[in-house]
C-alpha cells in the first residue's frame, strides 16, 4: 500500500507540476488585466520545441529554455494584438490556441511517438531520500519539481505583494487609468506579464514532454489550458494558494491511473475525466464564494478590458 501511495504522490508532483507551472504564468498576466485563453497553444508551442530542442543534442534544460523563448516569441505576438492594437482578448487567445496547436502538430510530426532524447533526471538527496514514503516521493524528484512547487510560487507572491513593481502590475489589473495617472506605464507593464506569462506557459509544455510524459504526440497537452485558467480562479489569483490547487489536481490524476491500474469497478473513461470535472466544480464554486463577500475569489477589476488612455 505504502508503494501504491508513494507513485500516487509522485504522479501527482509531476502531472500537478505542469499545471502549477502555466497557471504561474497566467497569473502574472490575469494581474495585469489580460485573459490570455491562449495556454493551451503556448503549451504545446513549449512542448514541440523542447522535444525538438533534446532531440538535437540539447540538454533538458536547455531544452526548456528553448520552449520559453519559442512561446515568449508567441506571447510577443499576442500582447501586440491586445495590448497595443487592443483587439478582442478572447477571440485573440482562442486563435493563439488554435494556431499555437496547430504548428506544434505541423512541426512536431515527425517526432510523434519518438521518446525524449533528453529528460530531467531524478536526484536523491543524501539521507532524506531514504526516508519512507516522503524519500521517494518529495527526496528523489528531478531538481525542477522544488523550482516549481517551492522557489517559484514564493518568489512570484513576494514579487507580487511586496515589490513596487508588483504593487504597479496589480494597479494596472484593477484601475489602469489610476495606475496611469500615478505614472504607471500600463501598455508597458501588460505587454511585460503578457510575454512572461507565455515563457512560463512554454515552460509548463516542455516539463511536460521532458519530465511527465518524456513524449511528443500531437494533442498531448489534453486541455492542460484550459485547466491551468480554472486553477488561477480556483486559487483566488494568490500564487501560495494555487499551489495547494495545483496538488489536488495532481492527486485526482492520479487517483485515475490507479484506479485503472488496479482494475477498479469504475469505468476508465470515467476516471479519465475527473480532472475536467474537477475543472469544472473549480469554475463554479469561486463565483459563488464571492457572492458571499469573499472577496479573495474576485478578480482584477479591469481583467479583459482593453485600456483606452484618455486624451487630455
């Protein structure tokens, strides 16, 4: 049993870390007033150029920065359509999904099916990986699983809530005409979180294919997107809070391969689709708190409206 719990948890760090790793991302961007729906192809973008990245003789973390640069260069694409041209976000972020997937299948063809050349590899710590159940679990993971689920979501809560700059990016997500008239250069500091938030989405696509799944086949980030948007919601837009989310979804993954790999009374496509479920329940439930006054479930104020600086 201790076993069967053991390669639960850690099914759970590294499906959970792929999630916790894009909605890092989003966050940054929801902050700052954009609804980036365009994950999912960031993703994949991420994804594509990591395999690719490893197949020609690149290290994993080589690798990964290569998916970063690829997405960032997307997210610079995208933040000039709906920051600068102020185009429709939603309709923006559905093309960059749909084109963003659309490439990595096209490019990414002839490496479908193909193992990864290069993975991030497990480290065991001296002593503590020898404990029961946690050295195994938390103590043999590959060194990017303690940037994801540590380093980063306190680095991105102490950026966001004890910074000058993270005070500016929240202004700019709740009033950017107050932000403006306080000397906030808006378009720059959305354009800023739109491409982060897209390096990171391309990070969360190659942890993906060099870490979980260590793979590349087309349509393999199975609506990971559209999980990571409903997991910022759920987590109220804090990133310490996402991080628990972010291990409930790893869990229910990964209840689902157990549960198929014990030969449960349940149907498999049953236990395939708890996630999405899950995805679901957390898309309605936030609303509903925050209608109670709760209002760590709100959202920026001004997150989808384009801004339209006043002329004086």
């Amino acid at each position: 049993m201790i076993d069967v719990l053991t390669g639960m948890f850690v099914t759970a760090l590294l499906a959970g870390g792929v999630l916790l790793l894009g909605a890092l991302g989003e966050l940054i961007a929801e902050r700052a007033g954009v609804f980036n729906l365009g994950v999912e192809g960031l993703m994949a973008i991420g994804g594509v150029t990591g395999i690719i990245a490893v197949a020609n003789g690149a290290p994993a973390l080589l690798g990964m920065l290569c998916a970063m640069l690829a997405a960032a260069a997307f997210g610079c694409v995208f933040a000039a359509s709906i920051v600068l041209l102020r185009a429709n976000q939603t309709l923006c972020g559905l093309a960059l999904t749909v084109s963003g997937g659309g490439l990595a299948a096209a490019v990414g063809q002839s490496y479908s099916g193909h193992p990864a050349a290069a993975v991030f590899a497990s480290v065991h710590i001296p002593l503590l990986s020898a404990l029961p159940f946690l050295g195994r679990a938390v103590f043999s993971q590959n060194p990017i699983i303690y940037v994801i689920w540590i380093i980063l979501p306190l680095a991105l809560h102490a950026l966001l809530f004890r910074t000058r700059w993270g005070i500016s990016l929240r202004a700019v997500g709740e009033d950017p005409a107050a932000a403006d008239a306080s000397g906030v250069y808006v378009l720059r500091v959305q354009f800023a979180a739109v491409v982060a938030g897209a390096a990171l989405a391309g990070a969360a696509g190659a942890f993906l294919t060099l870490a979980y799944i260590t793979s590349w086949s087309d349509g393999i980030t199975g609506g990971r997107g559209w999980i990571v948007i409903a997991l910022v919601i759920f987590g109220g837009f804090k990133p310490l809070n996402m991080v628990l989310g972010a291990l409930l979804f790893g869990l229910i993954t990964a209840l689902g391969f157990v549960g198929q790999a014990r030969d449960w009374p349940v149907p498999p496509a049953f236990l395939s689709m708890m996630p999405y479920l899950a995805t679901i329940a957390c898309m309605i439930l936030p609303p509903l708190l925050a209608r109670q006054k709760r209002s760590r479930f709100l959202a920026p104020a001004a997150l989808g409206v384009p801004y339209f600086r006043e002329q004086r």
